[in-house]
C-alpha cells in the first residue's frame, strides 16, 4: 500500500511541477519582454526580502509536522489536537508581530535596494502584496500538516496546480488589460495565494475531522518553539546561502546586471522546485518509520532515496550545464547565450546539494537540529563575505556570487552533513556517501555529452533541443543501468515498478 502511496504522491508532485515549468517556461520571456529585464529583477528581489520572514515563521511550522505525525501514528487524538491548536495560535500570532516589522520595511524600501526613482512606487506596492501573500502562506501551512502527516501530498500537489495556474492567468491579464506595472505579477500571485488557502483549509477538515475543537496547550506550543527555534537558525544560514545572492547583485552591480542575473536565476529554481517534488515525498515516510520505531529499515529508506533521487536529477542538471547558453538563447534571447557559463556553475552542484536533502530529513525525525543550525548559518555567513568580496573586489561579477555558493554549500553538504546524519542515527561514517557520489559522477557524464551535442551541429530551435535531449536521456538510462546501479538496487527497482502497476 506504501508503495501504491508513494508512486500517487510522486505523480502528482511531477504533474504539479511539470504544470509550473511549462508555465514558468513560457510567462517568464513573456514578463521579461512586457516590463523589461532591469524591471523584472525587482519581482525576485522583493520577494527574496519578504522571505527574510522566514526565519521567524519556521520556528512553528518546521517542526510541528513532525509532532503531529508521531501523535497520530501513537492514535493519540487529543495530543495531535494540541499540537494542531498550538501551532495555528502561534501562526496567527506571528503573522500580526510580523505585519509590525513588514509595513516599515515597505516605506523604507528604497533605502534598502538600489530602485530608480520611476520604479519605487511600484515596487513598494509589489513588496506589500508579496508580504500578504507570506502571511497567507505562514497561517495556511498549519492546516497542511493534515496531508503530511497522511502521506497525502497529492492533495498539497493538486492544491500547488490550481495556485500556478491561477497566478499564470490572473497575471497574464492584468498585465494584457491593463497598463503593464511590476505590482500586477504579486497581485496575480495574492489571488491565487488566497484561493488555495481556502482549498488547503477545506482539505484539512475532510482529512481531520477529528481535530474540531480548539484546545491550546502552553506545554506544547514551548515544546514546538524549542525545537523550532534551531531551525529559525538553521533558516538564517539556509538565507545568508539561498537568498542573498540577487540583494548582493543589486547593492554591488546595479539594477540592470540584477535583473539579467534574476532572469538566469530563474532555471536553478526550476531545478529546486523540481527536486523539492521528489524529496518532499520521501520526508513523511521517514518521519514516520522512525516514530514506528523501524530504525534499520528508516536508515536504508534514507539511502536508497539519496541515491534515486540524485540519479534522476543528474539528467535535467547536467543538461542545463552542458547546453545552458542554447537553453538560454532560444528561451529569453541571443543576448542571454553570453550567461551559459555563469548557469553552469549555479547548477552543476545541485546535483549534490539538491539529493543531499533527503538525508536531512533525520534531523527532524530525530529532533537533532541544534548542530546543523549553527553550522549553517556559519557556513551561509561565509558565503554572504565572500560573495559580497568578489562581486564588489574582483572582476567576476554576479559569477563572483554563483562561485561563492556552490563551493560553500558543497562543502558543507559533502562533509558536513553525511558525517552528521551518519553519527545520529548510529551508522558508519561513509554510509551515506554512497548516495552521493554517483549522482555527480552521472551528472557529468550528462554535462561531457550535451556539451559536446552543440559542436557536432548547431540548435536552431526547440525541437532541436528537446530531440536532442531525448538522445542524451537514453544514452544516460543505458549508463545509469549498466554503471551506476547494482544488481540489488536494479531489482529493487524492478520490484518496485511491479507493485506499482500490478497488484501492489
């Protein structure tokens, strides 16, 4: 049943981002094109900014998943309806301290960012949609802990595809109807925030009916906030990495060299948000499995994981890396062909640091996450100075950045994290490397392929480029199926895709 589980969740999660990368594919050229490339910018930055929130948010809601989950699988009703009351009272809370800080931020915003006088009184109001949209999205998360702790993210994915696709239109026309202005994009986003939290609320009733009353517990909501308050840390380490990269470009570059490196920018996220969908499937299980007490079966689930998931990534990563100025020039424009080096080395170490995240998921399981809070954000302070000191003191630019974040993150994710993982969960050191060099040594061998694919002929348009990553696609499954997997691993799969498709 597991499995009949995991493979509904895996499908919708890739419908869902299939949906959003075939509409970011085509609106992204389209906002470039109607407001201009130094506009755009500000529509990531901006919101980059209202995402600094987070580090207040996820002290409630990073971890009361994992609270609720270990409640409902020890069928204490009462204890899960604490834990629900807790978190929501605590998001409600939040998201009034935080409209305090917000609203100055908003007035104030042009003493922040570099924004040319024609643009501030636009990107003010695109600030103040998107804090609105942030708090929506703080409160509403509580009530998404219903599919979670289910192992229904189906219902999460289904919710994420009537969000995208509401945006997509509500933007679109606005932006066609109307007189285009940056704002219209974080309004087309509101409506569509606001419509799907009204879904996510609804979907939390029919899958909990139990959980009907209101029942606080202080003890509780100080359970949550102190394992919460590591992952706020953790979250200021996962920001100084994550999130600084565009307001460091604005502060060292100006707006124009921003807006084309937001534009670049926006193919890594699609990689994130592709990988996100993967990995969020495998989070509940292990979450689970550990509050079963299946310990041994919970640390080869976790491998396994690692090792599938960054198997699959390789293909997409090392595509954009080999083809990247192609992918560029045909998507936005023969101007951006020049940036195919600079989204190589963006993407190249997600191939590592985007798999690795299955692993981190025993962190939370075991409620470890003082050590990799303080180590992150140790590590995201190293990356903030060096990024700042080689886009502002060298020549490299916005790839001074690019580089800053890939060597930083992958340091830490290579030694770091498997070390730690391994030592919590009782396991030898090299357990979970194992996951993790495959996946970049087939990602490589993507890269060496759709590199040298450009110099045997030249890529005209799109269908060019997608037969050709057909082409590298297959020889990559021969590769994968011969070199990367073993004769276990093979009928694993195997016996996998049999329960899928038969009687499961």
């Amino acid at each position: 049943m597991r499995g009949k589980q995991s493979f509904i969740n895996i499908t919708c999660n890739f419908f869902s981002i299939f949906i959003s990368m075939g509409l970011s594919f085509f609106i992204t050229p389209f906002l470039v094109k109607t407001i201009g490339a130094e506009s755009y910018g500000f529509v990531p930055l901006t919101q980059q900014i209202v995402n600094y929130m987070s580090i207040a948010t996820i002290s409630v809601t990073a971890i009361s998943g994992r609270f609720f989950t270990i409640a409902k699988k020890k069928a204490d009703t009462a204890m899960a309806q604490e834990y629900f009351s807790s978190t929501l009272s605590a998001s409600l809370l939040g998201s009034l301290l935080l409209s305090t800080i917000l609203l100055p931020i908003s007035a104030y915003i042009n003493k922040i960012l570099n924004i040319p006088n024609y643009l501030v009184s636009d990107v003010r109001i695109s600030f103040l949609l998107f804090c609105a949209i942030f708090l929506i999205s703080f409160i509403t998360s509580t009530f998404n802990i219903g599919a979670f702790s289910s192992n229904k993210l189906y219902i999460t994915s289904t919710i994420t595809i009537v969000n995208t696709v509401v945006k997509a239109i509500a933007t679109v026309s606005l932006l066609l109807l109307f007189t285009p202005r940056i704002w219209y994009i974080s309004l087309g986003a509101l409506v569509a925030s606001f419509i799907a939290g009204i879904i996510t609320v609804i979907s939390f009733v029919k899958l909990e009916p139990a959980i009907h009353t209101f029942k606080l517990s202080i003890t509780k909501l100080k359970e949550i906030f102190s394992s919460g308050i590591w992952a706020s840390l953790s979250e200021i380490g996962v920001i100084l990495f994550l999130q600084i990269d565009l307001i460091v470009a604005n502060w060292n570059l100006g707006t124009k060299i921003t807006g084309e490196y937001a534009v670049v920018l926006a193919i890594p996220a699609i990689l994130r948000t592709f990988s996100n969908a993967i990995i969020s499937v495998f989070v509940p299980s292990v979450i689970s499995l550990y509050a079963l007490g299946k310990y041994k079966e919970m640390v080869d689930y976790l491998n396994n994981a690692v090792l599938y998931t960054g198997l699959v990534l390789s293909l997409p990563i090392g595509i954009i890396c080999g083809l990247g100025g192609v992918v560029l020039r045909l998507w936005i424009g023969e101007y951006y062909a020049g940036y195919g080096l600079l989204l190589a080395v963006l993407s190249i170490h997600l191939s590592i640091n985007l798999s690795v995240q299955v692993i981190m998921s025993a962190q939370t399981a075991y409620n470890k996450l003082r050590v990799p809070a303080f180590v992150t954000l140790i590590m995201g302070i190293i990356n903030f100075s060096l990024a700042y000191v080689l886009s502002k003191y060298t020549d490299l630019g916005v790839m001074g950045i690019a580089l800053s974040g890939a060597l930083v993150l992958t340091v830490k994710n290579t030694v770091f994290t498997p070390l730690y993982v391994a030592r919590i969960t009782g396991q030898e050191r090299k357990t979970y490397f194992r996951g993790i060099i495959k996946p970049l040594i087939s990602t490589c061998f993507v890269f060496a392929i759709a590199f040298l694919t450009q110099y045997i002929f030249y890529i005209k348009n799109f269908y060019q480029l997608f037969f050709v990553c057909f082409v590298v696609g297959s020889i990559y499954l021969i590769f994968v199926l011969v070199f990367m997997l073993n004769k276990t691993e093979k009928n694993r799969i195997y016996v996998k895709v049999g329960e899928l498709f038969g009687k499961g």
